[in-house]
C-alpha cells in the first residue's frame, strides 16, 4: 500500500485506513468523530459522508465545515446521535480525555470505549499508539498489551479487526508497515522518533453480519 508522507507522522497510516474502511462500505450515511479538533483528514470524510458529526474540548475552525453539526465537551457527558460509524484518530489516549496518572489508570477511556459501541449503529474505527506501555512524557500514552484487552472487551458488541502498524523512522522516510502484534507489543516509544507503532481497531456490529 502506498501511503501518503504529507503529514509526517500516525496519520500517514491513519488516514488512508480510514477511508478505505469507508469506502469498503457503502451504507455509511452518517458518521461521528470523536476528537475532530486538528482533523487533516475531515474534507475527506465530508466528501464521502455528508452527515459527519464531531465531538471534541477545543473548537477548531478549519474543521468546522466539514460537520453538519459540532458539539465542545466532555465526549462522555455530552447527548451526540447515533451514527452509522463512530470513528476517532489517535484522540482517546490523551489527557484532555480523561487519562489519569495518578490513581485510576485510564478509567474515562473505558467510559468513552462504552459510548463509542453504543453511539455506533453498524461500524467503529479506533485508531492510538501502541507498544510497550510508556508515558511520554508530553499529553499521551502509549497503549499496550495489558491496556488492549478491557478495551476490546468494551467492544465485544462488534467483530473486530485489529491490526498494527511500524515505521523505524518515519521522519526519515521509512513508511509504515503492517506488523504482527507480537511484533507490535516490542516497540519502545523514542521522543525522537515520535509514534513509531499504531495500533488500528475496525468493527462491524455483530447483528449485522
């Protein structure tokens, strides 16, 4: 797969992901992000899905027309509609979403993981870093192999394909591949290499199938 290197980082391989996904299915007719502020690829999405909605703490103008309708807050208090598809791009492991590092680990992104699936009448799309569990040290985590499990399990309602995603060094012009997940659960995160390994969650509701 050819994948874009405009960006210079996750969503070189995010974003192309995220529109195959739509593309493979044609009864999406709405859709909501979770975490729309900076969305490079909202245009995109608009294109294909007129009924685009967005959720996210910041407003941001660039986005803006692109989504039918726009709500600022807390994903998890807030009332969006149900949508065909619930998809967000590397949102859900920040702190502004609730990551906790003092005593509850994490704890907002099973909240969101839980609306997400209910919020999502046939499809959801997640996509976050992913390797050996670090603090970065900035405004994120890395997902690992302890922290995967309860959020699929906030899923269960779905089919899911997970896949992993690696680059050595993007910066320098090595794209991402595909990799397996023992593969994927080795990866150290480098500060200086920024988000080498992406873990990409895509499923169907169950009653679908």
């Amino acid at each position: 797969m050819d994948y874009p290197v405009k960006y210079k980082n996750e969503r070189d391989v995010e974003i192309p992901e995220l529109l195959k996904f739509i593309d493979a299915h044609s009864d999406i007719k709405s859709s909501l992000d979770v975490g729309c502020a900076d969305a490079k690829y909202s245009k995109d999405v608009w294109e294909r899905i007129k009924d685009n909605y967005g959720v996210d703490m910041r407003r941001d103008p660039d986005v803006l027309p692109y989504l039918k309708v726009f709500a600022r807050g807390d994903f998890v208090t807030l009332d969006p509609p149900r949508c065909d598809l619930v998809f967000s791009i590397s949102a859900i492991e920040h702190y502004w979403v609730g990551v906790d590092k003092e005593d509850n680990p994490f704890a907002k992104q099973r909240l969101m993981a839980v609306k997400m699936a209910q919020l999502a009448k046939k499809y959801v799309f997640i996509t976050f870093p992913y390797g050996v569990a670090a603090d970065t040290g900035t405004n994120f985590v890395i997902y690992s192999k302890d922290t995967l499990p309860w959020f699929l399990e906030k899923l269960k309602d779905f089919k899911l394909s997970m896949r992993f995603y690696y680059s050595d060094n993007l910066q320098a012009g090595s794209p991402y591949e595909d990799v397996g997940e023992a593969v994927a659960n080795t990866v150290l995160y480098d500060p200086k290499l920024g988000v080498r390994c992406v873990c990409i969650i895509s499923g169907i509701r169950n009653e679908i199938q």
